[in-house]
C-alpha cells in the first residue's frame, strides 16, 4: 500500500446550490493553514492561562510593592529620627563645651591668682639670690627636673575631637599649674623654716665692722641672738654632712639638703645631730651657745645655694610674709 504524505494536493469539491466546484488544496497553502491553526490554538492557551493565573502574579506583585512601600517610608522616618538625634548631640555637645569653656576660665582665673601669690612670695628669695650673682630662674628650672615625671608617649587622640580654643586653653592651664606644683616643690626644699622659735637679729648679711679687729669684712650668714640652750631647728629636710668643733665656728652642724642647698648652724653649745642623720624640718641639731670666735651667746646661721652664701633672712620673711609659701 502506497503511503500518503501529511500534506498532499487535495482536490475539494464546494458545492453552492446547483453549481459545483472544485477547490485544489496546494502543500503550502495547507501548511499555512495548519500553521495560522497552531496560532491561533496557542493564543487561546495564554490568553486562558493568563485570565486562569494573571490574576494571582498581579495581586502578589501589588503586595510586593505595597510592602516595600511600607519599609522606604519606615527606613525614611527612621533617618529623620537620627537626624534629628544628631543635631541634639551636635547641640549637647556645643553645650557641654560653652560649660567647659566657663569651667576653665574659672579654674584658670584661681590657677593664676594662685601662680602671682607664689610668684610674689618667693620674690625676696629671687632678690636675695640675684645679690649673689645666682639665676632664681635656673634654681627653679633644676627643681623643676627634679620632680620626676616621664612614661611612655600615647598620643591623646580625643584631643583632635576637641575644640581648638579649649583644648588651647586646657595646655594653659596645665602649664600653670605645672609652674604652681614646681612652686610647691621649692616650698618643701628650701630652706624657709626658723632656726630659733624667736627670730632677733643680730648682725646682718654681707659688709660689716669686724667685731675683734673693727676692719670692714664679709658676714656670710646672719647672727640670731638667744640666751645659751636655746633649742636650734634645722629649717629643712636634709642629711648632715658635718657636725664637729669647727675652729672659728665654734660648734658646728652642716646639713645638706636637695638641689645643692645647705644650711650650717655654728656658736652651739651642744651638739645633737651626729654625721649622716636624716632629718626633718623642725629637727633639733643643738643649742645656742657662744664657743669658737664669739663676742656672746648667738646663733650664726647661714644659707649656701651651689656653694655660695645667700642672704638667709630673706627666706625667713618669705615664710613669714608669704601667705602661699
């Protein structure tokens, strides 16, 4: 049996009231046919399956975008919020350092007061050693030194966050009271105590008559006149360096004490210190008397800065007179 293409020549006859006709059916016009037919058959597919389904993607596609509606318009109240938190600790902040600012001044303003009492109260000692051809200045810098301080560097980051006029004013401030604790320091280290508990002065420092020969001659120290046994204090803490009959002194203690300063004590009638004591301001080391070259019972007591002689009763007004020393 012979077999028939899909799409062969078809003849077809129409007929149409008493007139009958034929139609031929060429392969290409049928497939043309078949083709338009699988057309149109897939358009009704989608268009049934979109009318079936379309309805459901549309609802879940609104939903979507109602929902991410919802969260643009959270995340968009939410920056608002923040916003507005960092103007308020943009504005705490400003405030916060108005009232620092104020602080400081206020701190600064006492620092200062502090610093020009220190200052004016250490000035007889400053004149006292000018006299002597001495620098105050450099007696201060070494007592500076010899407090101490050091560590390792660790930059103050916080400092680049701070306000550059604040953070001026707090190195002012901490430079002042730096300059006022080197002040305190002089104050524990110099000799500013009383040898004798009442202070009648004798003979003075520098030029005076010789009391034996009547010659002009340098006094070195300064002569307390106080009956024999009279208790004499060591105006400062130190180490006794000497402590001997001492020739023309008489008597005599040498106490050491920081930064190159010493004191001596001579005329005593009794020693009570030994070499190498350690003692505090206030100690006893004798007693006025009268041995060595002396005219009558006196204390001669003198004051070296790096081995050279200093007016002492200047540090005795600057303990009495100063209200800060």
């Amino acid at each position: 049996m012979k077999s028939r293409k899909a799409f062969e020549r078809k003849e077809i006859l129409v007929k149409k009231g008493a007139v009958v006709r034929q139609l031929t059916l060429t392969s290409p016009v049928q497939i043309l046919l078949f083709t338009l037919f699988l057309a149109f058959l897939f358009w009704t597919v989608q268009t049934s399956a979109l009318y079936f389904f379309g309805n459901d993607l549309v609802t879940q596609r609104d939903k979507r975008i109602a929902e991410l509606s919802l969260q643009n318009e959270v995340l968009t109240q939410e920056l608002a919020a923040y916003r507005a938190r960092a103007r308020g600790a943009e504005a705490l902040a400003q405030s916060i350092q108005e009232t620092h600012k104020e602080i400081l001044n206020k701190v600064d303003e006492l620092v200062s007061e502090e610093l020009k009492n220190a200052e004016d109260g250490f000035e007889r000692v400053s004149k006292s050693m000018k006299q002597s051809g001495l620098s105050f200045d450099k007696l201060f810098q070494k007592a500076h030194q010899n407090q101490g301080v050091g560590g390792p560097f660790i930059p103050d980051n916080g400092a680049e966050l701070m306000d550059e006029v604040l953070a001026d004013r707090i190195g002012t401030v901490y430079q002042k009271l730096s300059k006022l604790e080197t002040f305190s320091y002089l104050k524990e280290q110099l000799p500013l105590g009383e040898p004798l508990k009442n202070i009648r002065v004798t003979a003075a420092f520098g030029r005076r008559q010789d009391p034996f020969t009547g010659k002009m001659a340098r006094h070195e120290g300064i002569d307390l006149g106080a009956p024999e046994g009279t208790p004499v204090y060591v105006t400062s803490a130190g180490r006794v360096t000497r402590a001997f009959t001492n020739g023309a002194y008489g008597k005599f203690v040498e106490v050491e004490h920081e930064m190159g300063i010493m004191t001596r004590y001579a005329h005593l009638s009794q020693i009570l210190v030994k070499k190498g004591d350690l003692l505090q301001i206030g100690d006893s080391v004798g007693l006025v008397g009268n041995t060595g070259r002396s005219t009558g019972d006196h204390l001669h007591y003198e004051i070296l800065i790096n081995k050279t002689p200093v007016n002492p009763y200047r540090f005795i007004q600057t303990k009495r007179e100063g209200k800060n020393v």
